[in-house]
C-alpha cells in the first residue's frame, strides 16, 4: 500500500507537469468512454434487461401463421385459444391481447385513448399489481366484458387530475360503463405491439358474449394473439416442439378449420424479442461501432503515452540502475494510465448525461422500453470498470516498453537522439496507427453503407404523391350490447362514410378527400392483417391458398391520394352494398397471382367467404416504408364493406398546418362521440417511417467522422515525431545535394506506407463485419464496390493532409540549422 500511495504521488506529480498532455488524454477518453456509456445504457435497458416481470424469460407470445398463404400472425379464434389454455398441457396462464381505440368520457374531458382487451387472467400471466386500488383476475370471470377495469398512470394523472379517489369512479368506454378498480405503477407498459402509443386501460372478457360471436367459432380468428406463461421447467425449444405437435391434433380433428393447403402452424416468441425484435440489429450495430471508436480512442492514447515515454528513456534507465524492478517501472506506468483513465471516466459521466438526454430525443419513437433509459449507479460502476480496463489496455505497451529495456544501452544512447529506443519507439506507434487506420476503415465503410442505403430509400418512389396530403384517424364505438350501435349494419357504416367525404371535401382548403379503413395508410405497418383469399375460378386454389392485405376505401381515395389506374375502373357511388361486391387490386397483386391473364373480370373469395369480382388494377404503394417491396393488396368498396377504424384521407389546395382543428371539428359535428386521433401530414408519416435508419446512419456517421479526426491526428503525430527524429539526416542530405521534392518524399513515405497498410487491412476486415449488419442494408450489398472505393479515397486524402504538413516542414529547414538541432 506504501508503494501504491507512493505511486499515486509521483503520477500526480508528473502529470501536472504536463498539462496539454494530460488534458487532451482526459478529454480524448471523456468522449469515448461517455459515448460507449451512452449507446450502453440504451441497449441495457432495450435488449438487454428482463422485462419488469416475474420470471420474465417464461413470458411469450403465440401467434397463428398460414405458411401455404404465406401470411404470418393472421389472428387465433377463441376455441383455439380455450384448447391451448385447456388442452395443450404448455401454459401455466393463457391470456389473449387485443388492442383498440377506443372513446373515454367521464374523465376532465373526452377523448381517444387506447384500450386492451384482455382475458381476466392477464395480471396473473405478467405477475404485475396495481399501485392505486386492484387489477381484475380470473377469478371473476364471465362471459362478457367484466365492468371493473384497469387504468395507467398516465391517463389517471391527464384525465383525472390524479384523484386518489378515482377508484369507484364510473367511466364510459364506446359508450359502455365500467367502473375504475385500479391504477397501474408509472413504470408499468404492456410488453407486447399496441396499435398507436402505450395502452392506457386494460379491460377483460371472457370473449364468448356479446360483442363478441356468440356461440365462438373457430373459422372466425377475432383475436390478434395471446400472451402466456410457460408451465416451469418448459424451455422454449421444448415448448415450441409440443406446441407443433399440439397443432397437428388440432388439424386432424378440425380438418375443415385447418385444410392441409393452408399450413396452419402456431408460433412462439419470447416476450421479450418480439417486443424488441426489430430495433435489436439496428442497435447492436450501434453499440459495436462505439466500442470501435473507443478502440480507437485507447490506440491514440497509447501512442501518446509512447511519445511520452520517450522524454523519460533516461529517467526509466536511471530508476533501473538504482534498484527498481522490472515489475515497479511497470507498475508506475500503469498507475499513471489507469489515474488518466479514471480522470477520463469521471469526465465521461458528465459526457454521459448529456449524450443520453440527447440521444433520447434523436431516438425513433417507436423504440420500445425507451422509458426505462436511465443512467444509475450501475452506469457509474460500469464507467469505473470501463476506465480501469481502458487505462490498463492504452498503458499496457508503454509499461512492457519501460521495463523491457537494457539501463545500461538506454544511458548510453540517451544522450540527444537515444537513437535505438526512438527506432523501437517508431515501430510501435507505426504499429498503432496502422491499427487505428484500420479500425477507422471499417467504421468509415460501415457508415458508408448506411448512408447509400438511406439514399438509394429515398430513390424510391412511394407509389403516391404525398405532398399536400393529411389523414385523421377515427375509431367508430363498438358498444357490447349490439342494440345500442348506431354503426352495426354495413349500412349504417356506409352512410357515415359517405357523410364524412362530404362533411371533409366541403372543407373550403381541401381539394378532394377520401375515406378507407387504417390500413390504407402507408407507413402504419402496425396495422397490416393479411387474410387469406382464393380465385373463384381456379381449382387449385379454393383452398384458400393464398393471403393478401385487404383494406376498404371509398371512390376517391385513389384520386386522392394520386394512385394511378393502370387498367379497368375503380369504385364509383353505385357500389354499395346493394350490389355485386367488387374490388380494385394493385400490380403486385396481378404479377404474383395472375400474371398469365388478365386479372380484371376474374372474382376471388376472402376467408369469411365474401365474394369479390376485380375491376381495376392501381399501380402499387410502398404501405411499410420505402425500403419495403409492395405487396400484393386488394381494396373493397368501404359503401359495400366498411369497418370500425376507419381514416379521413384529404389533399389540401394550400398549407395544411390548420387542417388538424378543422378536419375534428367537422367530424365531430356528424358524431360528438367519435374519437379523432392521429392527424397528421404524409410528409411527417414518411419521415417517421425512415426515423430507424435516418438515426442509425447519423451515429453511425459521427462515429466514423470521429474516427477519422483520430486517425488523421494519429498519422500526423507519428509523422511529427518521425520528421523531427530525422531532422539530422534531412540536413546532411541537403548538403549532400538532395532536392526539396527528394526530402519530402522521403519525410512523405513512412505516413504513405501507414495508411496503406491499415487500409488494407481495414478494408479486409470490412468484408466480414458488414455482413452482420446486412439487415440494416438496402440497395447495396455489405461488398457495395463504390463505398469500398470510396473510403480508401477519402482516408488517403486525409492521411495525404495529415502527412504533408511535417513532411514540407522538414523540407524548409536549412541544412545548417538542421545539423546544429
């Protein structure tokens, strides 16, 4: 410990007499250590923690796939569901999750919040209490909808003010009374998808009365999944295994529910992949991109301490000479890294709290779990551990060095030059920077391939003109007594959608306006539902062999939203539901099922055994983003078959920012009741929809430039030192009739040699990581031949800077002045 101390002493001592020295160190590792906390932080608290839950690993998910429709979560019925908690022998508790919007009254004011539909059990399958009151259980189960529900913080603080008297309180929700029993703590989010932000009321049922099918029928998949909890002991792959089994007993004795053309198949998820599933690449590739960077941080630190060692060769030699071990010059060397480090990681808290405020606000918003980025205690340990392996990794080199050296070659040659401990001394910081070089290439062709596939996304062209173009969304009530929906009938429905184009169009700004069902609206991937479909006149496909995503519209959609029509008609007014049903198909649609015919005439018949005849072919939408192929898509007549979550689709003549208040003010003058949500511009939909690779690439990008900034100052202190070593030699060269451009050539080639070697070596080790982040990746493949070009040119430009400036230094130095340095 007196050794220690001892150490400690002197570290501080002679570091305070280098105080540009220590603070570019401390600053250079504050930043690299501070990011690396930073990305750290979220992906701990995305990926990487357990869901707030008991035992979460034995939470998942079950979905029903169609694989011969090629249709993924198509939705499970409620027998399904009643034999998988009953009869399968795999759950320990079994509950269906069903997202709507709904209207809530009887709060400070009415409004659109979003609803989950649950089974009674659904708090006892996530083990979760209330804070405020209590949550409903199985226990109560009925039939129906149970009247007690459950509310979230959020809405119990906006809607009613925070009343801790709000238990008992009546509420109505589509027009139907509840009674509120509890509020949930404010860290408490339904881990699983929700249709348009955090589920804000939790209400049961026991889905077999009303509004619900009554007797339930296993044709009718209702429910969009379920969510259980594995019996203890289960694994996954076990569960899936007798899961598989369970659904081949299910088919053979429903033949008619499952036909074998179909393969039906029911699926597992974790909990927690399938809620995380699609940010996990985007961030992992993140997070290995800041530890490059911090690589890259700890070769430039070393190197540093390399030219610092090199003003102490006498004093190592001297302490040496006088008794001290091989072990103790390590020791202090290492001390000296190691407080640098620790004043380094003290510094990258603070660069921790500004980079998390600020990567939470540039974080897509559809990010789950982003509520729970926090940087604790646990952080502060993490820094401490990071610096102490970070001071020891950069100090490691310079301690070897120190300690390995003969005192009595380093006293001798200590004199002006210390000739051979500044040739080793090259050989390791050229060795340094040529890995510095390389880790900077990989970094700069990561980013590289993020930025072309983020151009060549905005090459695409969305099918649509989305300029000028607004859409509101509206959720028509559902009340559980049937007697009471004033929308029940397809009549009905259609007679409000015909209102609400002729409220909307008669709005004085706007130039034309549609109605159609949600998933009309591109970029609401949440909302797509393919169901399964077959051609009346084709044999081999009446088993409905195929799947399709089926939306409703009214006529002017298309004209609305700049759809063009590529053969037949679209809708006109006279298709309503007193006539033959028909549909309007997009080009995939007719490549993939109908290239070999005209499709226009032919008729097809949906899994609930409507009949369509197609009229018309619309060239295709990108509906799930512009990196998004289209799918195959039928639209049906919303006079002839409407829904309950319908959107508003309007083009305005002039600006649209007032379209917002006009558009709810118009809708609720047909219905006071409907709840208007989700108004927003195309524009602000398509930015959103690119906000997952626009905030990969920009890390990606600052990454990358920083670790160009490192490379270039490492070749330039390399070839600093180089230069001025040499500077002797330049002058008996010049004296011996050496030109200019011969001294810059030779003061050039070592930096040249540098670069080009790490180069290569970069570029090789490209090849294999950017596969790993082929999924992020569209356009260009993870060898795209212009980014592996490119890189080196602007790496070679950079190291052609960064190598110039000493080299032309050495060139104006006279060869008197140089003989006498």
């Amino acid at each position: 410990m007196t050794d220690l101390i001892q150490d400690l002493r002197y570290a501080v001592r002679t570091l305070a007499k280098s105080p540009a020295f220590l603070i570019i160190a401390v600053l250079t590792l504050a930043l690299g250590i501070g990011a690396n906390l930073a990305i750290f932080t979220l992906v701990n608290a995305v990926l990487l923690q357990p869901l707030p839950f008991h035992e979460p690993d034995r939470l998942v998910n079950i979905f029903d796939d169609l694989n011969g429709a090629g249709a993924r979560d198509v939705g499970m019925s409620v027998p399904e569901l009643l034999d998988l908690q009953n009869r399968s022998g795999l759950f320990e508790r079994l509950s269906f999750v069903f997202p709507v919007s709904t209207a809530l009254t009887g709060g400070d004011r009415a409004g659109r919040i979003e609803m989950l539909g649950t089974s009674p059990n659904y708090f006892e399958v996530l083990g979760a209490k209330a804070a405020l009151g209590r949550v409903y259980g199985q226990a109560e189960w009925r039939p129906g909808f149970l009247d007690g529900v459950v509310i979230s913080d959020g809405l119990w603080r906006r809607q009613f003010g925070g009343d801790p008297h709000v238990i008992g309180r009546r509420i109505r929700v589509d027009e139907d009374g509840y009674t509120i029993i509890g509020v949930m703590p404010p860290e408490f989010r339904h881990p699983g998808r929700t249709l348009n932000g955090d589920v804000e009321l939790w209400a049961a049922t026991g889905a077999i009365a009303d509004p619900f099918p009554s007797p339930p029928l296993r044709g009718v998949r209702i429910l969009p999944g379920a969510m259980g909890r594995l019996r203890p002991g289960l694994t996954l792959d076990q569960a899936q295994q007798r899961l598989t089994a369970f659904g081949a007993q299910m088919q053979q004795s429903y033949p008619n529910d499952y036909p074998d053309r179909l393969r039906w198949s029911l699926r597992l998820e974790p909990a927690q992949s399938s809620l995380t599933g699609n940010v996990r690449a985007m961030l992992l590739v993140v997070l290995a991109a800041v530890g490059f960077v911090l690589l890259i941080v700890c070769v430039n630190v070393a190197s540093l301490m390399i030219a610092r060692s090199s003003a102490r060769t006498r004093e190592f030699a001297v302490r040496h000479a006088l008794g001290a071990s091989r072990g103790r010059l390590m020791r202090q060397v290492l001390t000296e890294s190691v407080l640098i480090a620790l004043s380094g990681g003290a510094l990258a808290l603070i660069v921790l709290s500004i980079a998390r405020t600020s990567l939470l606000a540039m974080m897509p918003a559809d990010v789950p779990r982003l509520v729970e980025v926090n940087a604790d205690w646990r952080m502060a340990a993490l820094g401490i551990a990071l610096s102490i392996t970070t001071g020891i990794l950069f100090g490691l080199t310079p301690a070897l060095h120190a300690s390995s050296r003969d005192p009595a070659d380093d006293l001798k040659e200590g004199g002006r030059t210390g000739g051979g401990q500044s040739r080793h001394q090259n050989r390791l910081r050229g060795a340094l920077v040529t890995v510095e070089v390389a880790l900077s290439v990989v970094l700069l062709v990561c980013a590289g391939l993020l930025t072309r596939s983020f151009s060549a996304m905005l090459q695409q062209k969305p099918g649509f003109q989305p300029g000028g173009l607004a859409i509101g969304q509206i959720w028509i009530p559902v009340p559980n007594n049937p007697k009471l929906n004033r929308y029940l009938t397809p009549a009905q429905r259609a007679r409000l959608a015909r209102d609400l184009v002729r409220q909307v169009q008669a709005l004085p700004d706007v130039q034309s306006a549609a109605v159609g069902s949600n998933n009309n609206v591109p970029f609401l991937t949440n909302v797509q539902n393919p169901v399964p479909f077959s051609f009346t006149d084709d044999a081999a496909t009446r088993q409905s062999d195929h799947a399709v995503d089926l939306g409703v519209v009214s006529p002017a959609y298309f004209e609305t939203m700049q759809i063009p029509l590529k053969a037949g008609r679209i809708f006109t007014d006279h298709d309503s539901d007193n006539t033959q049903g028909v549909a309007v198909v997009n080009e995939a649609f007719a490549r993939r099922f109908s290239f070999r015919r005209d499709v226009v005439g032919r008729s097809l018949r949906d899994g609930r055994g409507r009949q369509f005849r197609i009229v018309g072919v619309v060239g295709d939408v990108r509906e799930e983003g512009l990196d998004a192929p289209p799918r195959p898509r039928v639209y049906a007549s919303i006079f002839q078959n409407g829904g309950n979550s319908l959107a508003v689709f309007l083009r305005a003549r002039s600006e649209i920012g007032t379209i917002r208040g006009e558009l709810t003010q118009t809708i609720h003058s047909l219905d006071p009741e409907l709840p208007v949500f989700g108004v927003r511009t195309m524009d602000d939909l398509m930015s959103a929809s690119m906000a997952r690779r626009r905030f990969a690439m920009f890390l990606m990008s600052v990454f990358a430039g920083l670790a160009l900034l490192l490379a270039a100052l490492g070749i330039y202190g390399v070839m600093a030192y180089v230069v001025g070593q040499r500077i002797p030699e330049f002058g008996i060269r010049s004296a011996l009739g050496a030109r200019p451009g011969d001294i810059l050539l030779l003061a050039f080639r070592p930096g040249f040699m540098l670069t080009a070697l790490g180069t290569a070596i970069g570029l090789a080790a490209s090849t294999l990581v950017t596969r790993l982040m082929s999924t992020l990746l569209f356009g260009v493949s993870a060898t795209d031949p212009v980014t592996y070009a490119i890189v080196p040119a602007v790496l070679g430009f950079v190291a052609l800077a960064a190598c110039l400036v000493p080299a032309i230094r050495a060139t104006r130095i006279s060869p008197v002045q140089a003989l006498r340095q």
